[in-house]
C-alpha cells in the first residue's frame, strides 16, 4: 500500500472551527485517553436476537440486515413516518450552464419540490458533470454544508480548478467524476426555532405538531433529501445514477452513513469524521457521547436514543453494524489525528468490525484490528480507511483518496 503522509497546522483550520473544537474538546468530562476505555461487549452482528446464527448473504439480506436498520430507525435516527397525504416530487431545472469552469464541466441548478395537501418545501440541488466524458459519468453526491443557492459553487476566480467554497471540482472533472451537492438546511433547520417548519410538517396527521419518539430527526431528514436528489439522478442523462457515491463531513458524515445503509442505489459511501453516531463506537465512550450530542444537538437524532444517555450499552445496535449494513457495496472512513472529538480509533474498530458482513459476502474487508500507520490509506479494501495527521476537516490528502478509492472501485469493473 502507497502511504503518504504530511501535517496541517491547526492555523490554517477556519476560525470558527477552532472555538468549536475548543469548546468540546476541552470539557472535563469528556474522555480522551485509550487507558480509560470501558470494557463493552459489541451486539452480535451476525446473530439475530432469537440466537439463529447467520451464515449466508440470503439470511443476511432477508433476516439480518432489516432487524438492524428497524433498530436503527426507531431507536437512533427516526423513521420516517407515513404522511396523511400523498407526497409528490417535482424536479425542474433552472439554470443550465455549459461552459462552467472555462468548459470543464454543465452546471445544473435543480429545484426539487416536496409537496402535498399541507405545503411545500423546496431543495436546491446542484449537478456538475464533465463535458469530457463519454456517456453517464460517475458521480459523488455530498451532504453539503454550503448554501447551495450561495455562491459557494461559483469557480474561484483565484483558484484553479476549485469552487470558492474550496472544493477541487477541477481534478474531480479530470478524473472523469461528475459532482452534486445538497444542502443540509433546505428540508430541515437544525436548531429549535426552525426545525418545526421543515419537511416534518408535510408528514403530520391533523393535531401533530412535533414528531413522536421513533420519528425522524435532522439527520433522517437530511438523508430523506439526498433519496429525493437520486431520484432525480435517474433521469439525468448526464450522470450514471448507478455509480454514485455519497459523500459528508462531520454531521454529514453521519448522515451519509444513513443515507446508505437505506438506499441501495448509492453505489459507495465515503464518511469523513463522523464520530458519534456516524463511524464511531458508542461503548467506547470516547470523545463525543450520546449525552453531548443530545445536550447540544437535541433534534439531530429521534427522541428514543435520548433513553441510552450513560446507557449504551443497553443500546442493540452499535455502529458497525450500520456499516455492516452498506455491505457489499464500498464503505471508506477517514479520521484525523487530531480529531480527538470524533475518536478514530473507535471510527477504525467499527469499520473493522463491520467487515465481517464483507467477507460473508466474499469482498475484501479489514483484516487486523490495529489501525493503519497515519497517513496510509487503505484502497483496493471493500472496507477501506485512512487516518491522518490534522484536525476536523477536508483536505487535499482526503480529497484525493477518496476519488483514489472511487477509482478502485467504480471505474475497475
């Protein structure tokens, strides 16, 4: 394996970014150290809870896999519930642009409209695909933090190759990748003032003003958005809706993870420092916990996980097995050495553990459970992994193995 490796100073992290990590990272209790992990046992992956042992991709498929995703949506992320009037979904596209990034690439602006008897919610949807490329283009999909009606997606006129928002479009088009963005607000505000006045209003019978215990919270509304945006890639000519790979960040991380565990037409999922519920063990308590996130983030999972604050090991699930359940389609990681908020060693473990699901399926999957040398990016894996040296965020390194990893195993076939 190719390892690279190199260091970012914590000063070229946004500002912002640093106050935020300052006031996590240096709560007092919160643990860092390895030493202090507590002894947990991991729910059976390939166990039902009945006790019948698993040993077939059918069982998987048909027994296995639909008890951890039922788990999963009614005790972590919510399920969506069954709306009293029919949802309808309008695509119109409002702004073409052929000759983006000096003839690179066609911009497309896409609305996507949800609506039904009760209102309507729109989502701006960005589609970028290389002009160069013969045929649908394989794309990624990002749960994005950038306003996607901004002009964050507009070519930096200093940069080359890359959107003022940073994102090195460019070598995504040389590599033949198209790219498309969604926002992570257009459906669902993320604080208490907003949330009520998303996408969830859509789905209430009459008197409901809040969802219930097991219903959708931000996270499972922001993966709801992204099905919405595949179905629009199936009728794009430009894109090959069966080679996309579904990207995010942090909280996006964390919902890419969801989003693909759902929807098996995401061929790939790459999710950077997703840490607590996204990659990250919930037993090892290490890092950000249960009880941090639904003290500052209240509505990003459904109200039932509140019940395994300090309790995770009740929990049924842990989050291999959501990784598990992307099997076997490619899942990458990536975690950052200083990154401490996000525990990569944990993000490591899960990814490790889930690669039990890969080998019943015959791919090639983790095999130590050691993490890899920072700065070593493990590609040519169904199951693949880097850590790096830095903090939270998306770099240049990680940037490049992601399409490294794409390229493996999307344009080998």
């Amino acid at each position: 394996m190719k390892i690279i490796k190199f260091a970012i100073p914590l000063c070229v992290l946004p500002l912002l970014d640093l106050q935020s990590r300052e006031s996590k990272e240096y709560d007092n209790d919160v643990n860092y150290d390895e030493a202090k992990i507590p002894h947990y046992d991991l729910p059976k992956l390939l166990v039902t809870p009945e006790g019948k042992k698993i040993t077939s991709t059918k069982e998987w498929n048909e027994i296995r896999r639909p008890q951890i995703l039922s788990l999963f949506s009614n005790l972590i992320y919510g399920r969506v519930p069954e709306p009293s009037s029919p949802i309808k979904v309008d695509f119109k596209v409002i702004k073409e642009d052929e000759k983006f990034m000096k003839g690179k690439a066609t911009r497309k602006d896409i609305d996507i409209k949800i609506s039904n008897d009760i209102g309507n919610v729109t989502m701006r949807f960005i589609v970028f695909s290389p002009n160069d490329v013969k045929g649908p283009a394989p794309a990624f999909l990002k749960h994005s933090f950038n306003n996607t009606r901004s002009n964050d997606f507009d070519a930096s006129p200093f940069r080359k190759g890359k959107l003022k928002n940073g994102w090195p479009l460019g070598e995504f088009f040389d590599r033949g990748y198209g790219f498309c963005a969604v926002y992570h607000e257009d459906l669902v505000k993320h604080n208490e003032v907003g949330f009520g006045n998303g996408i969830h209003k859509l789905f209430y019978p009459k008197g409901q003003s809040f969802p219930k215990a097991s219903e959708w919270g931000v996270i499972s509304a922001c993966a709801w958005g992204a099905m919405r945006a595949m179905d629009y890639l199936e009728k794009d000519d430009d894109i090959d809706h069966t080679r996309v790979a579904i990207m995010g960040h942090s909280k996006m991380g964390k919902t890419t993870l969801w989003t693909a565990a759902q929807d098996e037409r995401f061929a790939l999922a790459i999710s950077a420092q997703s840490g607590c519920a996204g990659a990250a063990l919930w037993r090892r308590k290490s890092g950000e916990t249960l009880k941090k996130m639904v003290t500052r983030f209240p509505y990003w999972l459904c109200r039932n996980a509140w019940k395994f604050v300090d309790q995770e090991d009740d929990l049924p699930v842990d989050q291999h097995m959501l990784i598990a359940c992307i099997a076997p389609r490619p899942v990458y990681i990536h975690s950052g050495v200083k990154d401490t908020w996000a525990d990569g060693r944990g993000e490591y473990l899960s990814a490790y553990h889930a690669s039990k699901v890969y080998e019943l399926f015959g791919k090639k999957a983790l095999k130590s459970k050691d993490s890899p040398t920072v700065g070593e990016a493990i590609i040519d894996s169904h199951v693949g992994y880097h850590i790096r040296e830095g903090g939270h965020s998306i770099e240049s390194f990680d940037w490049k193995r992601f399409m490294d990893f794409a390229d493996h195993h999307l344009k080998s076939k």
